[in-house]
C-alpha cells in the first residue's frame, strides 16, 4: 500500500521541537498558549456541550466522546478534555513533544493516547473521532486545503471540527510577528510565517471544499492593559476560531 502524503512541513516540526521541553512552562516560550488556554477551552467546551447537547455542570460531561487533538504538542488541550470525561487521541508529527505530553498526563493521573502521527496517517487508517481539536496548525502546514481534507476525513457524521488560526493583514504581522516575536520575546523569531497565515473567509473557503460546513466563528483578542484574552463576536483582525460540522 502506498504511504499516504502528508503536509507536514519538517522546518515548522523542528521549530516545536526545539522547544518541547518547555510546553508546560507558563513563562517559557509558550507563555502566549498558557494566557490564551483558558479562552480557547470557553470556546471550544461551549461548543462542544452545544453540539452533543452536553451539560457542563455535571463530572464529566464529554464522556463517550472521541475526540482527537491534532497538532497536541505538550496536551494543553488534550489534559482538559480527558478531565471532562472525554477518550483523548493526541497526535503531533513533532515527535519531540510526545515524551512531555505523557509525563506530563502520568503525573496528572490521566490517560491520554498520545501518538506520533499525522492527520493524514490517521485518516489512512479509518480513525474516526466525534470531535477533532485543530488548534493553531493549519498555518504552519504545507497544503491546507489537503490537510483540512484529512480532519475532516477523521470526523464521523454529525461530528464537529475546532480549527484556530492567524488573521492575514498588516495587524496580524504587527502583532504575531513585530509584537509578539520580537518586542515581547514570546516566541523564537521565525516561529511564524505571516504569508502563510488565513483570513476568515478563506478558511470558510478551505473547510468547505473539504466537506465540512462552517457553523461559528469568533475572534481570540488580546487585551494589553488587562494582559487579558477575551472571545470577540466581531473582532477576527488577529486571533480567530471556528466551528465546522459534518453532515454526511
């Protein structure tokens, strides 16, 4: 059988690799990922309960849920979804984060499957999740439109796909690049590549061509005086999620 194509692209893995040990850090270089944490988890929780029809407010209230988070790197999110209640797969083509990500769940009493695969080598072998947690890959892959094609390939029907990304404008490279890169030394200069960031309504374009139906979206907004995050209606210039579903 040949091997499937991926759009893993090796100059963005070794990036994240190079930094591995620093995932659960909240003053290394993933300080950005730790302040924006808990806005991503409003989301996507919110989203996920509205969906299933989930109640929050009971133990665990995603359980009998498969839901994979490609793109895991130290289980940032994958760690809060197995605490709700949901099976976790946690896939990252980084292979450098895996050993972190399951040190890291051992000492917290979790188990999570953490895998060193693709979304495309899951697709090959008819992985199928209820929910794919696609959070701030898509700019950092070779070909979008093939990789969303195989998140989408992993949902099963009725399934529902959180994708995050950086907005393309001249705020977005003033912010994730001049801000964030090099005046605030969150992230290693070069961690992004601004021409590879996605409007809005491109990536409406991409997911669906890849067959999933754009249901939200939302702006992630930093706010400097309160060194804060906040979900914005409006608001996409930087930051953004969206929320696409699977009909058939």
């Amino acid at each position: 059988m040949q091997a499937p194509q991926s759009t893993v692209d090796p100059s963005e893995i070794a990036k994240f690799e190079a930094m591995a040990a620093e995932w659960w850090d909240p003053n290394g270089k993933f300080k950005p990922l730790h302040m924006l944490n808990p806005c991503r988890l409003d989301y996507i929780t919110s989203q996920i309960a509205a969906e299933f029809q989930r109640d929050l407010t009971v133990p665990s209230p995603f359980e009998g849920l498969r839901i994979l988070d490609i793109g895991c790197g130290g289980g940032l999110l994958s760690e809060p979804m197995a605490r709700l209640g949901a099976t976790v797969v946690g896939a990252d083509a980084a292979e450098g984060n895996l050993p972190v990500a399951r040190i890291h769940a051992e000492k917290s009493g979790l188990d999570i499957d953490y895998r060193h695969a693709t979304a495309e080598a899951l697709a090959e072998a008819d992985e199928q999740f209820d929910v794919v947690l696609n959070m701030e890959v898509v700019e950092h892959v070779a070909d979008p439109l093939s990789y969303l094609s195989a998140t989408a390939t992993l949902l099963k029907p009725g399934g529902l796909q959180i994708c995050s990304t950086l907005n393309r404008n001249a705020k977005s490279y003033a912010m994730a690049i001049v801000g964030a890169e090099v005046i605030m030394r969150w992230l290693p200069r070069g961690t992004h590549e601004w021409s590879k960031f996605i409007t809005p309504d491109e990536l409406f374009d991409l997911l669906k061509q890849a067959g999933l139906m754009p249901v939200d979206r939302k702006g992630f907004v930093f706010n400097p005086l309160g060194w804060s995050w906040s979900i914005s209606d409006r608001d996409l210039s930087v930051n953004y999620v969206t929320a696409s579903t699977k009909r058939t």
